[in-house]
C-alpha cells in the first residue's frame, strides 16, 4: 500500500481582488481514493463524492502534490510478447530503459539479444529465422505491427515507450480541468490535464511537488458534487492505483454557506 497525497486549496485567481466580496463561505474537506463511487469499478480513474454539494463555488488553487515514486513501468497490460512459437512474459516491476534490455537478455537468453539503438528505438537480433509478435508489450516496445515475418532482427519503428527517473507524471481531471489555465497538453491530447509533475527523485523516494507558479482553476459559481482523477505517465499509459490510498485535503471557497 502506498499513498499518493494532494493538497489543494481553493483560492481567487489573479483579479480575486474583483471577486472578494463574493466569498461568503469556506469549509476543509478530507477525501480519500477508498472511498471513491462503487460504480467506478477502475483503479486507473476513479470519482470521489464531496462530503456536502457546493452550488457556487468560485475557485480552486493546487498548492502541492507529495507521493512516492514506486509506480509500475511494466504490469499486466504490457509484458507479454512472442518470438517464433514461445511467449514470454516480463516480471512486473519498475524498468528503465536499461534494466528493460537487460531483463529482456536475460529472458530470451540463447535466442535473442536485445539493444537500445542512438535513434532511442529498441533492436532485436535473433539466432535464427524466427517470426515476432510484440503482443501486450507492442507499445512499450514501440513496434506498430502486431506480427512480423521471419528475419534475423527486427528494429522497433517508434521510440519506446517507458518512463525513465527524471519524466514526468500528469494528474487529471475533468471538473478541475475545465478552467485550468497552465497552457499545457498531455502528448496523447487529452483534454483533461490539471499539471504536469515532473520526477525529479530517483524510484522508490518520494517526490514533492510545488507548482511554480499558481495552478489556478477558476469555477465561476459551478455547482460540484464530486472529483474526479486519473494519472498518466509520459507515454500516456494510465497508473494503476488498485493498492494506493490518494488523500485529497481541500479547502472550498463559495459565494453561499451550504
């Protein structure tokens, strides 16, 4: 278990000295990814009922986010690929790119070795003519084909996809996002993006992150009855949270008491 902590505070935007006379109310709410809506079966993204509705709700402001930096690069949905008649399988766990080739040596030992090319693609070169099948580890890999002929080698034809110590991480949100002014877009286009969390710790430490300037999301008097969040990595893969609790401590600011 491990938890993945944000502090949000609900503040006034640049002009709040416009908007002041409108806060009449503001209450502390503690929310936590246990107790997310039974209906939301994802452990990838999940909703969060608020404790009391807010009808008119002015702002809200990311002051900080801290969690430990242990999340999967490889799990259940990418390990998996074929080479001639034999399926392997990568051990769950966290990979950078060179702990992946040496895992991947290891693995195939005997019939493939495996390197990281300049070009930042992945290679494979077999003992033999033998057909491969990228399978669930297609995308990390970066192989756009689901099958490939006999050959000696194959090269990847993206780069591949797996975070590295010194990425980034995204947190996401569809009621935050709505008015997020940071300027920035998530590299598969979401729309939803609330920051950007860059790693700056090496994995396994935790990670303390302060905006360098205010994520402010401006409500305009939004009636919201509950959050919503996701996480994605670099490459846009969602981060598995079936064994984090995420504790939201929030402070809400309204123009009306509750």
């Amino acid at each position: 278990m491990f938890f993945f902590i944000i502090y949000i505070k609900m503040d006034f935007f640049n002009d709040f000295s416009k908007l002041k006379k409108s806060i009449r109310y503001f209450d502390n709410i503690i929310l936590d990814s246990k107790d997310r809506e039974q209906f939301s079966k994802s452990s990838t993204n999940f909703t969060i009922k608020l404790p009391t509705s807010g009808s008119k709700i002015v702002a809200f402001e990311i002051i900080s986010i801290i969690f430990p930096y242990v999340f999967n690069t490889v799990d259940a949905t990418n390990n998996t690929f074929k080479i001639a008649s034999t399926t392997y399988t990568l051990p769950i766990g966290h990979y950078s790119i060179s702990t992946l080739v040496t895992k991947l040596n290891s693995l195939t030992s005997g019939v493939a070795t495996w390197t990281f090319e300049p070009n930042y693609r992945l290679s494979v070169t077999f003992v033999d003519l033998y057909t491969f099948e990228p399978l669930l580890a297609g995308v990390m890999f970066g192989f756009t084909q689901t099958s490939y002929t006999a050959a000696m080698s194959r090269t990847a034809e993206n780069i591949a996809n797996i975070s590295e110590d010194g990425d980034y991480l995204t947190l996401h949100s569809k009621v935050l996002s709505k008015c997020i002014r940071e300027g920035k877009t998530h590299s598969d286009n979401r729309k939803d993006i609330v920051c950007m969390i860059p790693i700056t710790v090496p994995y396994g430490n935790l990670e303390v992150y302060q905006p360098t300037r205010p994520l402010i999301s401006n409500v305009l008097n939004m009636g919201i009855n509950e959050i919503d969040f996701y996480i994605l990595d670099k490459g846009g893969n969602e981060i598995d949270l079936s064994s984090s609790s995420i504790i939201i401590d929030m402070i809400r600011y309204t123009n009306l008491n509750f």
